[in-house]
C-alpha cells in the first residue's frame, strides 16, 4: 500500500506541474503576440534610418565623422569598450540565456582584450548580472526588472550615457550581445558593434548614384550629429523588442516541451500504479483463498 500512495502521490505532483507549464505557455503565447506587434512598427523606421546615415555615409564630409569605423585605426589598441548584455529576468526558457554565455569569454579573448585597455559591462535582466558577477567580469552599470512593459526611458539613458562618453573620447566602442527573433522556433545570438558605426560596402554600384542627386543643409556633419544618436537609441529598443520576443518564444516552447514530458511521465506511472494496484488485488485474494483453504 504504501508503494500505492507513493505512486499516487508522484502523479498528483506531476498533473500539478502539468497544469503549471500549459498555462505559462499560454501566457507566454499571448505577449509573444505583443512582442510580434512591437517589433513589426518599429522595424519600418529602423530601415529608413538606416538608410538614411548609409546616404550620409557615402557623402566625404560625413566619412570624417566620429561615428564611423576608420580602416587606418584599426591596429591600434584603443582604451575602453563597454558591452551591453541583454538577458532575461526569469528563467525556463531554455537555452536563450545560456546561448549569450557561452558568447561573452569568446568576445571576451578574440576582441576586447586584443584591442583595448579597459572592458566593462552594462547588464540588462537579472540572469546576465548573475553569470557576470560570478564570473568576475567588471559590470559598469546593472539594469534588471525589465518587465513585459520595458522600462524604455532607464534604458535608453543608459544608451545616451554611453553615447555621450563616446563623443568625448572617454569610450572608444560600444557593443551589444542579445538574441535576435526570427520566428517561433528559431533564434538567433547576435553580437554586434554598435558605435563606431560600421558601414557595409554595398555591392550594387546605384546606391552612389542616387546619394549624389541630394542636398544637404546644414552640412552631412551636422545632420549626422543630431541623427546618429536617434539611430543607436533606435537600435536599443529595437534588440530590446527582439530580445523580449525570444525570451516569450523560447519559454512557449520550453513549457510546450515540458507539458509533453510531464505527460508521458504520467502514462508511465499510470501503468505503473495500475500494475502495483493489480498486484496488491492479486495478493489480497490469494490470502483470502489461501485462509478459506486452510479453514476447511
């Protein structure tokens, strides 16, 4: 009996646990709807404003600016870079976070220590920070508590804090780790530099063409001063958008994966517990036969 009421006990557990992971796939299902939604209206004005600092990129006064890689100082080792590390707050969502740390001692050796004095870390969910302080890594800001509604505006001045530093030369690049949605099942870690902007070399000859037909006033420079902070602020909540979709995508799954193993571990102590039942039955009516034979 008390093997019964231990199987019992297991499967009660386990439907528990069940009715858990259904619902927070449900949950997650629902604002991966939103998050869907967010990245869908902001995407359009991302690539027009990329567009736009490609035009004024190809412009020569704009190719001066700060904002862009220059080729000639790439053998140089520059001062500080700062990281930003986007995770998620809570956990059960499979592999997504696991994904950017397997990422950063990768960053971490082929990249910053080869090209720069100082490294730091600006830290966006609860799990990042965790993973960084364990491991040591010098954390320069910590931002956790994101929430479903994205506290923007703590974000985005931690982004024009650094913004700021890299216009006086106290930050010579800022890079960004996080995981891009593509679609239910799939996503993908990025790791990207954000500042000094780097520029792809187009292949098709008719972009120079069309740049040349415009006129700037005032000058590329200037317009470049007030537009680039618009573009990384953009890019920001853009990954922050793309990050909270993974996030929602990942945990449907993961609970989705869970809710089926929990199933067919609750066939198997089915036919367990039918088995010990049957068992104990069997038992229970050979010790009556047994001491109805030994009566007569």
């Amino acid at each position: 009996m008390s093997k019964l009421k231990e199987i019992r006990l297991r499967i009660s557990s386990i439907k528990n646990t069940q009715q858990i992971t259904r619902a927070m796939k449900v949950v997650s299902a629902s604002k991966l709807r939103k998050a869907q939604q967010n990245i869908e209206n902001i995407r359009p004005y991302s690539l027009a404003l990329k567009e736009m600092v490609h035009r004024l990129y190809d412009t020569l006064e704009a190719k001066d600016s700060i904002f862009f890689d220059k080729e000639n100082n790439k053998g140089d080792k520059k001062k500080r870079a700062v990281v930003m590390v986007i995770t998620t707050d809570k956990g059960l969502c499979g592999s997504l976070n696991v994904n950017i740390f397997k990422e950063i001692p990768k960053l971490v050796k082929e990249e910053l220590k080869e090209n720069y004095d100082n490294f730091s870390f600006a830290v966006f969910g609860k799990k990042g920070y965790e993973y960084l302080k364990r491991h040591d890594y010098v954390i320069d800001c910590n931002y956790a508590d994101l929430g479903d509604a994205l506290q923007r505006k703590e974000v985005l001045n931690y982004v024009i804090h650094f913004l700021k530093d890299y216009k006086e030369g106290k930050l010579d690049a800022l890079y960004v780790m996080y995981n891009s949605y593509k679609s239910i099942i799939q996503r993908e870690t990025v790791v990207s530099q954000i500042l000094p902007i780097k520029i792809q070399k187009s292949k098709e000859p008719a972009q120079d063409k069309i740049s040349g037909q415009y006129l700037y006033e005032p000058n590329p420079k200037e317009i470049l001063n007030n537009l680039v902070p618009l573009y990384v602020e953009n890019i920001a909540l853009e990954i922050l958008f793309d990050n909270v979709a993974s996030e929602h995508s990942a945990r449907m799954v993961a609970m989705d994966a869970a809710t089926n193993n929990a199933g067919d571990i609750l066939k198997r102590l089915l036919l367990q517990f039918n088995r010990a039942r049957q068992a104990s039955i069997t038992k229970e009516l050979i010790e009556i036969i047994s001491g109805v034979e030994s009566i007569n």
